[in-house]
C-alpha cells in the first residue's frame, strides 16, 4: 500500500528519540500486512471493506503526525481529500457487489 511506503519515508526522517520513530515502521507495517493477508483471504467485497478501515486508520496515522509536526498542514489537508474521495468510492463499490 503506498500510504504505509511514504509512512516509511517519514520515519526515516525522524530523530531516534522521536516518539514516532518506533510507532510509524510498526503501525504502517502492520496495517500494510493486513490489508495483504485480506486481500489473499477475504471475497472481494469484504476486502473493499477492510480497506475502508485502512484508509481511515492511515488518515488517523496522519493526523496524529499533523499534530506531531512532522507532516506539513498543506500535506495533511490534501491527505484528507483525497481519503475521502477514496473512501467514499470504495464504499459505493463496496454497496454494488
């Protein structure tokens, strides 16, 4: 998933004793590794569902960093646009199957 790629990015960027150091490489993995073993397991129209909860999880994920300063404002505002563009899509293909 490219959200938890550029989560990735960031982290590298990160001092070690930043709290976000050890959270971003754990949390980005874990739900990049979820959404790998839904989609290997899951019918299509329970992993469309699953990947709702992604990309709600890796907008919270974001906000968290907002906050944090280590996102830029301008990035997270795009962030959430383009989460909810896809979400919304994702549900409405989610509701057809």
């Amino acid at each position: 998933m490219y959200m938890a790629g550029a989560h990735w990015g960031n982290h590298l960027s990160l001092a070690d004793d930043n709290k976000w150091a050890v959270r971003l490489p754990l949390y980005s993995n874990v739900i990049a590794l979820g959404l790998w073993l839904g989609f290997l397991s899951l019918s299509a129209s329970s992993f469309i569902w699953l990947l709702v909860i992604g990309f709600i999880s890796l907008l919270v994920i974001d906000y968290s960093l907002h906050r944090a300063q280590i996102i830029s404002h301008t990035y997270f505002q795009v962030r959430k646009y383009v989460t909810t563009i896809v979400v919304i899509s994702l549900v409405i293909a989610g509701l057809q199957l």
